[in-house]
C-alpha cells in the first residue's frame, strides 16, 4: 500500500479511538469535567500526564533542535523532565491534598483573596494561550505534509476532533483519550529510532546505541565520528556546545521550574484519589516522558550522522531520493553556489531573505534537476538549508523503512499536538468557567449552570486556538518556549511558599507575581520581540548575558525576593489559614476533590 | 500531641526533600553543566561523561529520584500512621 493509503487509515482509526472514548466518558458532573470524577488510577494518570506533556515539538521539533545544537540541546533534555522531581517533591502531593480543582483555586483559598486568585487566573490564562496556539498549528502542519491538505483545514479538522471530546467529556474524556495517544506516539518514535539504531551501530536500544561504535566494522564510536566530520564542516564539536555555562545554567533552570508550574501539567494531579497515588503518578509520568526524551538525544545523533555523509561533497544528482521527496515538501533546499554539482554543507545560513527560508521556484528546475530557489545568496559556502524538523520525520524514509512506519510518524505527530492542546484547553475552560464564573462573577450558579458554562467556554476557547493556529501572529513561535519563564515568573514560588512557609501572606504572594510576571514579560518584550526598540536588540546587551529563555530564573528570583521582602512588612495570614497549610502537609483525609 | 507528631512527621520529610533534591541538583546542574568540560576528559564507552550526564544520566537519575522518594514517604506515611484514609 502507498504512503497516503496508509496514513490516511491510520490517522482515521486513532481518530476514531478518540471519538469512540469520548462518548464512552462523557462528563456528568463539574467534578467529572474539572477531574475526571477523581478516581484516575496512577498508572493511567502518568501515561495521561506523559501524554499531555509532550507536544508537537517534543515529538516533531526537539530531536531536530538537539541534533543543531549539540550539547546544548541538553537545555531541553533536562530542563523539560527535572520538572517533574520538583512537582513530584515539592507541589503535586499537597496540592492534591488541598483537593480543589484548579491552579487559581489553590491560590486564590491560601491566600485569602480575590486579588490573588485574579492575578492567578491572569496568569493561567497568558500561559496556556501562548501554548495552545502552538498546539494547533502543529496538527496543521502534520496534516499538511502527510496528508496533502492545506494547513488551515488540517487545523479546522484538529478543532472539530478535540471539540469533540473536550467538550463532551471534559477532563475524563481527556484523561482516557491521553492514555490511547501515548501508546501511539511513543510507538510512533520508537519504531523508527529502533530500527535507525540497528542500522548504524548493531545496538537495538537507540539509548545505547548513540554511545556505540559503528556498524562499519571500523570500531570507531558514533559520537567521535560525528565530532571529526562536524569539526571536518567547521562547525563546534557536536558533544562541545557553545552556549555560555551562566545560560545553560538559566535556560535549564527556567524550564525546570517552569514545567513544575504549568497549571496543565499541575492540574493533571487533582484527578487522582490519594496523595500516595498523586506521587506514584508523578514518578508514572516521568518515566514514560523519560522513554522518549533519552531517545530523542540517540535519534538526534542518527540523524546528523546520516545527514552529513548522505550529501557532504555528494553529486546532487547521486543523493538518495529522500533528498528529493522533502526538497519537495520544500524543509530541504541547495543552492550550487560555486556550480560544481555537488552539496557543500557549512556553518551560517545559506540564503537570507524570509527569516533565511528558501523561497523555490515553483515549476523550473535547475542545471541539475534540483528545485530553484530564488533568495539571494550568503556570502558565507554554506549550500544546504535543513529544516530541523526533518531529523524526525524523514527518519524512516532515510532508513528506507516500510510505508506504515511513515504513517506511523503521522498519526504520532497529531497525538502528541491534539493530546497537549485538550490539556491545555481544559485549563483555560476551567479558568474561565470556575474561577472566573462561579467564584467571582456569579457564585450561586447551579452544578448544572457551571457545568454548561464549562462547555461553553471549551468551545470558545477552542475556536479562539483555532483562529490563532489560522492565522498565527507572528511572534507566536517565538513566545510558546517563554510560557515556562512566565510559570516559573509566577506560579511556582507563589505555590511552593504557599506549602513550605506557613507565614506567607497574601500581601507578599500577589506582590511577587505581579512583579515576577512582569519582569518577565518586559524582558520578553524588549529582548525577544523587540517591541521597545527600532531593531532587536544583540545578544550582547542582555542582562548578565542571559537570554530571554533563561531570565524566567532571575524573573523567579525576584519573585521570591519580593515575595519574603513584602511579607516581613506585613501582617501574618489568618489563623484558618495557618491551618488549611498545616493540613495540607498531612497526607491523610485527602478525600476527593471537594465541590464547594 | 497530635500536634507534635505533625511537626517530627514535617521534619522528617524536609530532610529526605533536601536530600533528594542535592541529588537532583548535582546530577544535572553539576555534573551536566558547571563541571562538563571537566568530566567530559573522562569516557564511557563512547559517551564524554559530562554530555552523557546532560543527555542521558540525569533523566535515569530524576526517574530514580521520584520513585525513592515515594518508597521513602510511603513508609514515612506508615511510620506517623497517616497512611489511612
């Protein structure tokens, strides 16, 4: 069967899966919509929260950026799993404990106000509507390069499915369809990446595989040979890095605390019965997020290898036809600079003009049948425009494996962006249908009232992604990687003193964030979209050379700081509250999340 | 009383956090990204040590971390009898 048969059948049956679970689990209460009726397994909880974590871009993206970046794709590695001993440690048991619904309800109760529980919902909202727009171009992306439609239908197709189980069974509908969508995407990433490892060294475990010698016979280790041919090309060496050790250092710390403040993620653990079961589904969760993020490094190096000796020096017209099937799909470009025939691959970007993107020719072909592309050259002998994505989805063409394994990659890719984007919708829905609705606007609204208004605005929020996706602004892209600095700006210390500090007070909390969030977002604004400036402005001027990735650490910091500071200045909290803190600590009596 | 048992219960589980948590921040902070060019002098197979703790070790480490942790709490829960419902 050909490749479009196949994914088309594949995508479809997953597609019907989801349905399928979501009429089986429709929500019939607030409580089975906000926590999936509380009675989640563990195990289950960990492959739903495995699932909800990883997005488009871990499935698609990271491999590719890791295999670019060398050592410094470690950022990602740990920065997105040493979240999760943070939360495992430090927030998901007693926030469980605490047994409410959502991230602003914590917030909102210990800390005794209004104005907390605002600039909370404040907070939840910017981060998960900064996230989801992502989620929902990446399923437009992937039905556009396998499937053949536009990408504005793949997104419209996208909203329709996670409409359909999000609003009907809220977060149990959610929970059962993540479990299905981790099975298919971590098969999806496996297959290929087993059998890419067998090819190049003999070692079936990718894991291992990266640290072996290769299968040449000439017992040379893959990664010495990926460090001589990326030195041969003039690039750092590939285990090197060349990222300062202070940005490193925030980068990775930034993600970290901002992954274990992530209401989509934090949110995943009211929906378990026990604060025994909300650790285990913690150490559930990272397990299965750690199968694939120990093996994105493995694929990363497969692929660089493979890339370099496909077309380094190669005659363009003797390059295998991978080559030429994603020149097609225009993430591949050549441009013979010095009319040789053969592909040079060097450091810089090849071409400048639409963010260094080849613009090609659509129907002329050039000298050597290659696609022409019609920027105007670099001066640097760089001939090769990669885009990273391909480090992941023409693995399997590269390895020449069967069609279904590249259907497989299909149906994979929109597990992992659909199964994010419901997580995250069911934040923003819940946001605005409990904390917004029923705690401040209108508090004697009925179950069946809320429940409505949580459907309601499940779907509004889904079209408001749906239009972002459409129609993406442009600093969409830049601005998803910066939602962990605005958590970990706001939300974690506010929770983790909220735990760990019975004498925190509101006064301190809403100070810190405030100022917290804002720092972050100045930043973000000047350094990253450059709207204070004419220009943006270099690397060179920022703060202690962090970048705006990292500065969520020095955003948290001052958090802390003026969260201590503020409180020292002001009166202790109330004495009921002293005590739901007290409570909170004791794993016992956790009950099930209450209504109230 | 009770009250007592609470607080020795808090203690307790403050320390085995802190403990955890250096682990945590060696793993992957030290070894992986203050001192990598220094451990990175030193193979195994054919991963520098420093970029293997960045890539692969710290991860294996934090899953280890989390689940110690719970054996540790579970009996921790056991010990003060919180483990009731």
């Amino acid at each position: 069967m050909d490749v479009q048969i196949w994914t088309y059948t594949l995508v479809g049956l997953t597609f019907a899966v989801y349905i399928g679970i979501a009429i089986w689990s429709r929500a019939g209460s607030t409580k089975e919509f906000y926590v999936a009726g509380g009675g989640v397994s563990p195990l289950a909880n960990g492959l739903a929260t495995a699932a909800d974590w990883m997005s488009a871009a871990s499935f698609i993206s990271m491999a590719g950026i890791i295999a670019f970046a060398g050592y410094d794709g470690a950022v990602y590695l740990m920065g997105w799993t040493g979240g999760y001993v943070l939360l495992a440690l430090m927030l998901a048991p007693y926030l469980r404990k605490f047994g409410k619904f959502t991230v602003p309800d914590f917030i909102g109760d210990r800390y005794y106000s209004k104005t907390a529980r605002s600039v909370a919902v404040f907070c939840a909202l910017l981060v998960s509507f900064t996230y989801v727009a992502g989620q929902m171009r990446g399923v437009g992306i992937v039905f556009s390069r396998f499937l053949e439609v536009d990408i504005n239908t793949g997104v419209i197709i996208g909203m329709i499915i996670v409409l359909f189980y999000a609003v009907l069974g809220g977060m149990k509908g959610i929970t059962y369809t993540q479990v299905a969508q981790y099975c298919i995407l971590i098969f999806a990433f496996m297959v290929p990446a087993i059998f890419i490892s067998i090819q190049m060294t003999g070692n079936p475990i990718p894991q291992l595989g990266f640290g072996d010698t290769v299968a040449d016979g000439s017992n040379v280790y893959l990664l010495d040979k990926l460090n001589g041919l990326s030195e041969e090309l003039g690039f750092s060496s590939y285990t090197g890095g060349s990222k300062s050790t202070l940005d490193v250092f925030a980068i990775t710390m930034a993600l970290m605390v901002g992954t274990a403040g992530l209401p989509h993620v934090i949110v995943r653990f009211f929906t378990v019965k026990k604060v025994k079961d909300a650790r285990r589904s913690a150490g559930f969760a990272l397990l299965f997020i750690a199968i694939l993020y120990t093996a994105a490094p493995a694929v990363a190096v497969f692929a660089k290898t493979n890339l370099i000796e496909s077309v380094q020096n190669k005659q363009y017209s003797t390059v295998p036809q991978w080559f030429k099937n994603w020149e097609d799909t225009e993430l591949l470009g050549w441009v013979d600079k010095n009319n040789d025939g053969k592909i040079q691959y060097s450091p810089g970007h090849a071409v400048v003009g639409n963010k260094n993107k080849p613009v090609f020719e659509k129907r002329e072909r050039g000298a050597f049948g290659q696609r022409i592309i019609t920027n105007v050259n670099t001066a640097n002998s760089n001939e090769l425009f990669v885009d990273r994505d391909i480090m992941v989805l023409a693995n399997p063409e590269i390895a020449g494996l069967p069609n279904w394994v590249i259907a497989l990659v299909a149906a994979g890719g929109l597990a992992a962006a659909l199964s994010t984007a419901a997580g995250l919708l069911l934040v923003i829905s819940s946001s605005v249908s409990h904390d917004l609705i029923k705690k401040m606007i209108k508090p004697d609204i009925s179950e069946k009232g809320e429940l409505v208004a949580a459907r309601i605005s499940a779907i509004a929020a889904v079209c408001v992604a749906g239009y972002f996706g459409i129609n993406p602004p442009g600093f969409v892209a830049a601005v998803v990687a910066l939602a962990f600095g605005l958590a970990a700006a706001s939300f974690f210390p506010a929770i983790v003193l909220g735990i760990f500090y019975k004498r925190m007070n509101k006064e301190g909390a809403i100070a810190g964030m405030v100022v917290g969030i804002s720092c972050m977002l100045l930043y973000m604004i000047k350094y990253k979209l450059g709207w204070f400036d004419d220009t943006l402005p270099p690397s060179s001027e920022w703060w202690f050379g962090i970048s705006p990735e990292g500065f969520g650490t020095v955003a948290m910091i001052i958090n802390f700081t003026v969260s201590l500071v503020v409180n020292k200045f002001t009166a202790p909290p109330p004495a009921e509250v002293q005590e739901i803190v007290e409570n909170i600590r004791i794993p016992s009596g956790a009950g099930e999340a209450i209504d109230h | 009383m009770e009250n007592d048992n609470h607080k020795k219960y808090w203690k307790e589980n403050i320390k085995y956090l802190m403990i955890l948590l250096a682990i945590w921040f060696v793993v992957s902070y030290c070894a992986g990204i203050l001192f990598v060019d220094q451990l990175n002098t030193i193979t195994m197979g054919g991963f520098p040590l420093g970029f293997w703790f960045a890539q692969q070790g710290s991860i294996y480490v934090f899953v280890i971390l989390i689940f110690v942790y719970v054996r540790l709490m579970n009996k921790l829960d056991k010990k003060y009898g919180f483990d009731q419902e």
